[in-house]
C-alpha cells in the first residue's frame, strides 16, 4: 500500500449570507483573527484558527443542507473544556442543546454545537488534531 498523497486540511470555506454577522461571531466571539484575502473577484474573508485557516464565501442564500448533519468541528483542548464553554455561554452564544459525552474508540469525547449567523453547524470539541 502506497502512503497517502494527502497530509491534511489546508483550510475550510463555507458559505455565509451575511460577512459581518460572521465576523463578529468568527473573530469576537470565537477569538480567530483575520487573514489578508486577496481579490477573488467575490465577497469573502479568511480567519486563522491556530495553524489552520477558515474561509468565507458571502452568497444571498444558503446551500440546501445534505444528508450527514452538516458541520465542521473546532478543537478546544481538554484542559480549558469547561472555561471556554462557560465564556461562550456568558457571551451568548446559543447552543444546540446541552453539551455532551461520547466514546470514539474507547476514548471520552466531550462535544457541544451552535450556530454562526448564517445557519452552519459548528461543532466544539476536545478531539484534537490527529498525531503525525
């Protein structure tokens, strides 16, 4: 079997209706800066996560969600679990239900879910990159 060609993400686009309902949510509520974005020729912005990048594509309407609870999930280290979820919540940040407990592999994996200002689905959780 021959080693993969892919190494990892290089980064995350998703499609927002409103740039700077995202903003505000992305970089003040979250804490992700701002990257320099050339011109695409179409509205958008890029945000650091760590050493990960997100990107934004403004459109008028939403991609009708598919099959497969569509998200992506942000990593917060186990060590500040339950501080960043507090500060999200006195933020005000609107959860999807109770923050929960799952075993991946054997593992305990703690999860909550919100939503950004145009509807996408963003998973919190303490599952970290994966080991080289």
């Amino acid at each position: 079997m021959t080693a993969p060609r892919i190494s990892g993400f290089s980064h995350l686009a998703i499609v927002v209706t409103d740039l700077d309902a995202a903003r505000s949510f992305y970089c003040d509520l979250l804490g992700f800066s701002e990257l320099p974005r050339p011109d695409l020729g179409i509205p958008g912005m890029w945000l650091r996560v760590g050493d990960l990048q997100l990107h934004f594509i403004e459109s008028d309407t939403m991609p009708i969600p598919g099959p497969g609870f569509p998200h992506f999930a942000l990593h917060i280290a186990s060590d500040r679990w339950d501080a960043v979820i507090e500060e999200l919540r006195s933020s005000g940040a609107s959860f999807l239900g109770e923050p929960s407990t799952r075993f991946d592999f054997g593992v305990a994996v703690r999860a909550a879910f919100l939503r950004d200002p145009a509807g996408n689905t963003v998973e919190l959780t303490d599952v970290g990159p994966l080991p080289g």
